[in-house]
C-alpha cells in the first residue's frame, strides 16, 4: 500500500522567486483529525486568464474559478476563503516545531486549537489565521490537474489538486490535499514536477486536467 507521503521541498527558493516577479510589490501529515469549516463557496465574479474546463463538482470548481480570478490582489480573496483548517494541540516547546502548532500567549500547553500543514523542506503547522504567504503562494501559481485518491494510497483527502510554480525553466510543484470542500495543507517539493507527484502518488483517477475542453 503506498502511503500518502509528501515530497519534501525548500518553499524559500519560491516565495523569493515570486516576490521578484509580483508586479504589486508583495512579498510575496499524517492526516490531520477533522476539518473546521463547511464546503467551500463558489468563488467570487472573475476575468478569466483563459478558458478552463468544468467538473461539476463544486469544490473543484471553485478552486478553478479562483485561480482564475484578476487581478492578483482580487485572486488572492477569492482563494482565502477554499483554506480549511485542522484541530491540533498546540506547544510551547521547541523541540515539537513540526509536530504541533505553537502555542500563543495565555493559551497552555496541548491546548487544540486551529491549524494548517505547510510543508517545505519539513513539516512545518501553522495556526490558521496565518497563512497569508501560503495564500499568496498558490494565487501565483498554476492549476495541472485534480485527482481522487488512488484506492491503494493512504490519502487525508477527497481530492489532490496539484499545481506547480516555474522556477527558471523547471516546474516546481505542490499537492494540495482537499476535504469536505477545503484545502486542508500545503505540500510542496522543490525538485518534483506534477508527473512526479502523480506517479509517486499513485493518482490516475483526474476529474480535471489543465487544457481539458
């Protein structure tokens, strides 16, 4: 049985590359327990980049017509509200970074509260209401395709987008784990291209594929 093991990459390398590229000047696990929050809305009115394919299911489609939103200010709302978000117990400590989201002032020790993985060059928990870089990161990027889960592979979601992000000549890509409606991590390999992330995956089953009419 193949595990659901994301392929581990630097982000640093990214983020810089799309901050260098932003024109408004930003700079820009094991399966988590439960997901916070109910099926995503449909994203708001949009100019399309271009013309995309529909699934029919809802929460695909909102994450296409999301990242299709302009300008990139507009995508970037218009994305936010597809993150979900896990409970999780908090810590202090230093030697859990990775493990547990971190606690915050007048909270205590192994406290749940809301958090997201952000996956790059190691597990890294985020608290939920932290995650504008990660929102930016993917407004910047490009859809290829969204699968369901290989019935071999131990998913933590209903569907796995992938997108990527050029980085010179090379296609740097990321999963994105979807369930109930929300994406609910962040994976991301500085070295796989999407073909990598479907192969080691094990994922054919595509209810969308970049350029399908």
């Amino acid at each position: 049985m193949k595990r659901w093991v994301p392929l581990v990459g630097c982000i640093a390398l990214v983020v810089f590359a799309i901050a260098v590229a932003c024109n408004d000047g930003e700079t820009v696990i094991e399966s988590p327990p439960a997901v916070i929050g109910a099926t995503a809305t449909a994203a708001p009115s949009a100019t399309p980049r271009a013309a995309e394919a529909r699934t029919g299911i809802p929460e695909i489609d909102a994450l296409i017509d999301a990242l299709l939103v302009e300008p990139a200010r507009e995508r970037r709302q218009a994305l936010r509200p597809l993150f979900g978000s896990t409970q999780l117990t908090c810590s202090f400590r230093t030697d859990r970074v990775g493990q547990n989201p971190p606690c915050r002032i007048g909270e205590q020790e192994d406290q749940l509260v809301d958090a997201f993985e952000y996956d790059s060059c190691g597990a890294n928990l985020l608290r939920a209401d932290d995650i504008d870089d990660v929102v930016i990161l993917l407004a910047n990027a490009t859809l290829d395709a969204v699968y369901r889960p290989s019935a071999s592979a131990e998913g933590p979601g209903d569907y796995v987008a992938i997108i990527y992000h050029v980085i010179g000549s090379e296609r740097r890509a990321a999963q994105l784990p979807i369930r109930d409606g929300r994406i609910i991590a962040y994976l991301y390999s500085c070295t796989a291209t999407p073909e990598d992330f479907a192969a080691t995956l094990g994922l054919t089953d595509a209810v969308y594929r970049a350029g399908d009419e």
